[in-house]
C-alpha cells in the first residue's frame, strides 16, 4: 500500500508503508536525556537490586555449603553435607512443620476475620436505604486498627503476660467466672495450647491492618454493584461471598501472600512468646533454629542452609497462591470484570 507524499514544489511521490498500514517507526537517538534517565531509574535501582539483594543470597547460598563457624575466616567446602544433614534433623524437621502449620492456619483465620469485619464496616449497616456500614464505623477501624500500630516484640512480651500461669489475667478472669481448672493453666507450657495460645497472638496482631486494607478495597467497589444485588433480593451473607470476595480477589491473594511470608518466619513472635521452643517444640519454627544453630552452637555454615531451605519454603508458599488463584479462575474473573 503506498501513500501519495506532495513535497512542497515538486510532483507527488509515493512513500512506502509497513504492512498493516503502519508507518514505519524511526529510532530515536541516544540524546543526554534519555541515557541520564536509564541510568538513574533504571540502572541504579538494578545496581541495588542486585548489590543487596541477589549478591547477599549468592553468597548465603555458598555458605552454606561450607562448615563456617561464623567466627573465623577459614571454611571447608563440604558441598550438599548441610542439606543432607537438615533433613536428618528431627528437631529443624519439625520446626518445618510448625511453620507449614502456622502458614495454614494464621492467614486463613485472620482472613476470614477481617473479611467479616470489613464487610460489616462497608455494608453490613441498615437493610434499607443506601447501602452503609455499621454506624461509628470509623471507631471500630481505629480500635481493630490499633494493635498493629504496637511492635511485634511488645505484643509477645505482653501476651506472655497474660498467659503467665497463677499470675496472668487470663487464668483470673477464667477462675472468677467459675472454670476454676484454668487457675494455674500454663497455655504457654502445654503442648497442647502452646500453639493454639501463640496463633491466637499473631491473628490478633495482624486482623487490624487487613480489616483496613479490604474496607479500602471494598471501597472501591461502585456503589451500585451493591443497590443492584439489594434489589435483586441478595441477602448481606450471600452478598459478601457472591459479590463481595470475587471483586476483591485479588486483595484477598495478596493478603493471604503477606500473611503466609509473615507466619513463615513468626521469629518475633515466638521467641517473645516461648523463647525455648516451647514444650516438646511445638511452637518452634525455623527461624528460631536457625539463630540457634548460629549464634549458640556457631554453626554458621548449618544454619546457613536452614536459612535458604526457609527462602525455598517462603518462595514456593507464594508460587503456589498465584498457582491456586490461576486455575480457580482468577485470571478469567479479571479480565471479564
């Protein structure tokens, strides 16, 4: 296809086209600009990147195929000794599993949690008239909001606290209300409610700032989405898991990503709550081994190891959200919306 090109005084021309219609596009030349702005936006945060990102993980990945005691400069290579050697270890075994329990379990209470308080928040108010929240809405953000605000570390030593058995408030609000077996009831020093009692702590410490973060998502939805459903005859339960969840899927994908990361190092937590691991270790989780290993026993090298077979775990927990998100349909959701 060609294209009737005048230059001013002189016949008409024709000038080529691409196919498809297109004009041919010119390369623009390097100019002062456009290399300052590669070279500040592009190329230093890549430097960054990979000065303190990529190099520290090379280097962790080579330690741990050594027998470094952290201590000294000399290190022997002994290849994949230290992996051999993890999978051996009964006690770094079941830290693995206590991190995969708390994976499981943390981000979906804490989830559903704050879905439900969000949705009361946003759309739970009146069943007539313009869709709303709760009345005083704005308190109840600031209250559920308000734990998050303290450190991790203080709300373990307070929650610590309050299980301490014969001393604690919770064995004496228990015990006045008439369940006298829980008046001197180490949650802390059971095996049975170690677990269970530090789940408890790190839910309620994270269930504020996602309450948040879905009423802005829900926020965000048009109004009219829910009129709609209101007048279609939609209840609010059938509303939130019909309506609701799907145009906030991927907040919810998000949240459970950053919670799954958070309880898979949980070391604040748990060394606030049961520095030794708790009873038969069922609260210990790895990263509190790996500190161990390293700056009590000064087997650096080992505990290297544990670090990376953490950031695999950690790696593979969000590729198998993205993975479950994908063949649910979350893709096909995004694109029809």
């Amino acid at each position: 296809m060609t294209q009737d090109v005048v230059p001013e005084g002189g016949p008409k021309r024709s000038a080529p086209r691409r196919r498809g219609g297109t004009a041919p596009r010119r390369r623009r030349p390097l100019t002062f600009d456009r290399i300052s702005f590669m070279v500040v936006f592009l190329g230093l945060p890549l430097a960054v990147f990979v000065i303190f990102v990529v190099s520290p993980f090379v280097q962790a990945l080579y330690y741990s195929l050594t027998d470094w005691s952290g201590f000294s400069s000399g290190m022997n290579f002994v290849g994949f000794d230290n992996y051999v050697k993890l999978f051996h270890d009964d006690i770094f075994l079941k830290a693995v599993r206590n991190n995969v329990e708390l994976a499981i379990v943390v981000p979906i209470v804490t989830i559903v949690l704050a879905l439900t308080l969000a949705t009361l928040v946003t759309i739970g108010g009146s069943g007539t008239g313009t869709v709303r929240g709760l009345r005083n809405s704005g308190f109840y953000r600031i209250v559920s909001f308000f734990p998050y605000v303290i450190p991790a570390i203080v709300i373990g030593l307070i929650w610590a606290q309050v299980f301490t058995p014969g001393s604690g408030i919770l064995d004496a609000v228990l015990s006045k209300i008439g369940l006298e077996q829980f008046e001197n009831y180490a949650w802390l020093g059971d095996a049975r409610t170690a677990m269970p009692a530090s789940m408890f702590v790190m839910i309620w410490g994270f269930v504020g700032f996602y309450m948040v973060l879905f009423i802005a998502a829900i926020r965000g939805i048009d109004p009219e989405v829910f009129e709609a459903a209101r007048i279609d005859g939609a209840g609010r339960f059938r509303t939130a898991v019909f309506l609701t969840i799907p145009l906030i899927r991927d907040n919810v994908q998000t949240a459970y990503i950053y919670l799954g990361i958070a309880a898979l190092d949980a070391f604040v937590y748990m060394q606030a709550l049961n520095p030794g691991g708790g009873p038969q270790n069922s609260t210990l989780v790895m990263p509190q081994q790996l500190f161990t290993t390293a700056f009590t026993k000064g087997q650096f090298g080992y505990s290297t190891a544990m670090g990376v077979v953490l950031a695999a775990v950690t790696m593979l927990f969000a590729l198998l959200v993205f993975l479950v998100n994908a063949l649910t349909g979350g893709r096909e959701r995004k694109v029809r919306r």
